[in-house]
C-alpha cells in the first residue's frame, strides 16, 4: 500500500463535498500538472491519501481510498491528464495545519514542505503516521 496527499480549494471541492460522495465517491479530476498526474498513475487501489485543504485552511482534514485507478479526466478536453477515484474514510479527530507540519523536525522531509504547489504527492509511511499522531486519528 502506498499513501498520498491530495489538495482541493475547499471552495472548489471540500471535506464536506467528498463526505456527501459516500461509498460512490468522486473522480479526483482537474490535475492540470504533469507531475502530480504521474503521482496518480502510480496509484493503485486501496492506497490511501490524506485530503488537504489548500489557500486559506492549509491543513489536512481527512483520509480518503482509491477505488478506481488513474482514467481519462472528462474535463480535459485536449485528452493529456487523468484522474482517479476517491471515497472519504474518516475524518481527522483534530485538522493538522501546514505551520504545525512545518513546525514538527520528522517532518522537515515531507514533499508538502519541499514542493509547495503540488497538489498529489506520495507520503512516506513514517510521515504519514507521525501526521495521524498529530491528528489524533488512526486508521
């Protein structure tokens, strides 16, 4: 099992929305970034992702499943990215903001920090612990 960290404006798309989605989920689609698309190639089901919460809120809110593998992205009409799908699993005991991930030396690693504008990264497997601990949840 791998583990990621997906980000959506929550004005776009939020906890809430994905929450509402059920066992049906929703297609984590708009990724207009080559790098970020690769991420999501390399996703398998049943891997797991953090949802992060992006410009105002900066903070991780809940842990989401891949059900489907990466697939054509209806919205790209030029045919060059994918998406994938994605339920909600559970939502964080306590959000954990991006100061206090900065914040956390086991962390100083983590792709949040060094490439700051990626909206689908992988996450380690110690860091995606350490952020459980420090959202109060477990999986």
């Amino acid at each position: 099992m791998a583990y990621w960290l997906l980000k959506s404006e929550p004005g776009t798309w939020s906890w809430d929305d994905q929450l509402k989605k059920g066992d049906e989920g929703e297609g984590w689609d708009g990724v207009r970034n080559y790098q970020a698309s690769n991420n999501m190639k390399k996703m398998e089901f049943g891997d797991l992702a953090f949802f992060y919460h992006s410009v105002n809120e900066k903070s991780i809110v809940g842990i989401v499943s891949i059900i489907e593998k990466y697939q054509d992205d209806p919205t790209d009409k030029t045919g060059r990215f994918g998406m994938v799908v994605v339920k909600a699993i559970k939502s964080f005991t306590k959000s954990v903001s991006l100061s206090e991930i900065k914040s956390n030396q086991k962390l100083q690693g983590i792709s949040l920090i060094k490439q700051s504008r990626l909206s689908v990264m992988p996450i380690t497997k110690e860091h995606w612990d350490i952020i459980l601990e420090m959202g109060e949840t477990s999986i």
